[in-house]
C-alpha cells in the first residue's frame, strides 16, 4: 500500500513519519497537530483524513473510490465528521438541525481553502452539544472507518473537552480523531496528554512565495512578508491585502512607546492606528496585523539577544536602541507570553487601541527586570 501526501519541502519529515506510521497499521486513533495559524495543519488534516477513508488496494487517497469521490469541498460534504466552532445564538444551537447546517455550512470555505485563517467565525466555541452530535453518531454500528476533524481544538469550551476526553482516551475501532490547534497551551491538559502530537514547521521563504503566487499574488518585498506572517502561507496571503508596512511601522511605535518615557504622547500612535483601520478591509485586519507585526519584531529582537540577524531589517537601527534586547532574553520572552495573552482578548474587544495600550504598560510595569529608569539608559555600543 502507498500512501500519499502533497506536502513542500519543509513538511517532508512530517509526511514520511504519517506515512510509516499509516503503514505500520498503528496509525493514532487521536492526533494532534500543531503549528502556527495558515501554515497547513488543516491541509494536512484532510490529506490524512482522505488517506484514511479511502478504501484503494494501492494508493491511499486514490481520488477514484466512493469515499475519495464523497468529498465535495464546496458544498462542505465528505464522508468525514466534523467538530468546529459555531457561532450564533445559543437557544437555535440547542436544536441539532440548526447545529448540522451551520456546521456544514462553516466547513465548507475551510474545506475549499484549507489555508484560510478566517474560515471558521473568530467569536464561535466548539460547543458541547456538537461533540455529542459526533459522540453519538461513532456510537452507531458501522465497518467502515470514520474521521472526526476537529480544526481550531483550542476553541473548545471546558464542557466540550470534558465531554471529548473518555472518547479520546478509548477510541472506538476503525475511528480517528484529527485534532488541529495554533495554541496548544490552550487545550486542557487531559486532552493534550490523549493525543499523539505532531508540529508542522513554519514554511520558508520560497514556499510562501509559491504558495502566493500561485494564487496570482504578487509581493514586492516577499522577505518582509514573510517575516510578519511568521513562516505562514495562509497569513502571507491574508497580510498581502493590506499594507504590511503600515502594520509594523505601529508595532515598532508601540515597542517604543514603551520603552519611552510615560510623559511620551500616545496620542499619535491613536490616530495613525485609527486611521489604519478605517483604510482596512474589515474592523479586525489592523488589531490582527499589529498583533503579528508585533510578533514579528519581538522574535527579532529574541534574535538579536542570542547574536542572529535580524528579519526586519528595516528596522535594525530602531530594535537594537530599544533596551529590552539589552536586558536578555527573559525580558522578551515575558513580553511575548503577555502578547499571547493580549491576543485572546483582542478578539472580544470593541476598542483594539485600549487593549494595545493595556499591552504595553503590562510590558512596562511587569517586565521581570525592566523598569521605568531604563528609559535614560545609554545605548549599548
Ligand atoms: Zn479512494
């Protein structure tokens, strides 16, 4: 038997452990995988999952058999069962029909763009009554092999995981649970522990320019964009509607700001943000894009306390006067761990400015060993 994956280059390891492990016929009934937002885990996800139903003598997926031909990513069918986040109100998501048409209608832009980071509604939970929706249909009697894809894992509320953990832990036979997530930390400990893991690498330079271009994308500084959608294909394309440059120019504002001194003007930084948005496509791009510029730039400063080239090289000059890269790593590493947490609530929040102002004083007054008297501080050099 063969078993195929369409997978660049810097997924090739990662393909050649699913195929041993397909091979091998101990494939693992729950599976997580990891990685950052758009770079392929439900690509992947769906790869495994028509490898696993397709019933072919020698290739898997063979795209010629009922279960191969039942997949029908634009109507959002497929022999699978999905368990994703719904949003709406929640007295029509008691009713199962309701709960059946919104799940399929939220999988099927994801099954025709598995790189969409936006596919799945930002303000949905994986609700309970959806896993019990699967739970009971693994209960009926069948031989054939069944898949539940559970993309965007880290959505589940507490009563879902709970409701998920007897299941994972003795997975009916012939059933596989396909777990995704780009936050990890996020899933209850129970579940993380039930699953066996696999991460999918940031994609290079190359392969994002491909994937662009592909899609008749065409970037001018690929480098750059690459550096602010953090090795991701799927938010390269997303960040290449909207000016990158705009994006980081507020996130290095923000950095500065603060490790200014308090007496510095927010003001300016207020405007150019408020401005940036009403310019945007939707009122969430600009929060979303500061948020991975951000990102961006406090990896590069992680680079430049261990002595790598930086990403942004623009902005170099600026990132090595800030004095946070001076005071080692834990410094950054904190300020990275709080803008995690700031992404979460970012999402909820009318007023993005105020939770980036938020952000910024929680780096200012709780850093670890950064305090307001580094401000006066002489530049190393
Ligand atoms: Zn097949």
């Amino acid at each position: 038997m063969e078993y195929r994956f369409e997978l660049p280059p810097s997924q090739q390891r990662v393909a050649e452990r699913l195929k041993t492990a397909l091979e091998s016929g101990g494939f693992p009934q729950a599976l997580l995988i990891t990685g950052g937002a758009g770079v392929g885990k439900r690509a992947l996800a769906m790869q495994l999952a028509r490898a696993l139903t397709c019933v072919d003598d020698e290739v898997r997926p063979c795209g010629k058999c009922p279960y191969c031909r039942a997949v029908r990513p634009e109507k959002g069918e497929s022999p699978w069962l999905w368990v994703v986040p719904l949003a709406g109100d929640a007295e029509k998501l008691e009713k199962e029909e309701v709960r059946l048409e919104l799940t399929q209608k939220a999988v099927a832009p994801s099954m025709v763009d598995p790189w969409d980071v936006e596919a799945f509604p930002s303000k949905g939970t994986v609700r309970v009554e959806s896993v019990r929706d699967v739970l009971r249909e693994l209960g009926r009697k069948d031989v054939r092999t069944r898949v539940v894809l559970v993309p965007e894992a880290d959505r589940m509320a507490a009563s879902s995981a709970n409701a998920l953990l007897k299941t994972l832990e003795e997975v009916p036979e012939n059933c596989y649970f396909v777990l995704t997530t780009s936050h990890a930390a996020d899933l209850l400990p129970t579940v993380l522990s039930r699953c066996a893991k696999i991460h999918l690498p940031d994609a290079t330079v190359a392969e994002v320019g491909e994937f662009l271009e592909r899609r008749g994308i065409s970037v001018e500084r690929l480098d750059q964009l690459w550096a602010l959608a953090g090795g991701s294909p799927g938010q390269a394309a997303l960040m290449s509607r909207e000016s990158v440059a705009s994006a980081r120019s507020l996130a290095m504002g923000l950095l500065e700001w603060t490790a200014a001194d308090t007496s510095l003007d927010l003001a300016g930084w207020w405007s150019d943000f408020s401005a940036a948005r009403k310019k945007s496509e939707t009122d969430e791009e600009t929060p979303r894009f500061v948020v991975s510029a951000l990102a961006s730039l406090l990896d590069d400063l992680m680079r430049i306390v261990s002595g790598l080239p930086v990403r942004n090289s623009e902005y170099e000059e600026r990132l090595r006067a800030l004095p946070f890269a001076r005071r080692g790593a834990d410094v950054v590493r904190f300020m990275h761990s709080e803008l995690l947490k700031m992404e979460r609530h970012l999402g909820h929040s009318v007023a993005p400015e105020r939770v980036f102002l938020a952000l910024a004083l929680k780096w200012r007054n709780d850093s670890p060993r950064l305090d307001l008297s580094l401000a006066s501080e002489e530049p190393r050099k």
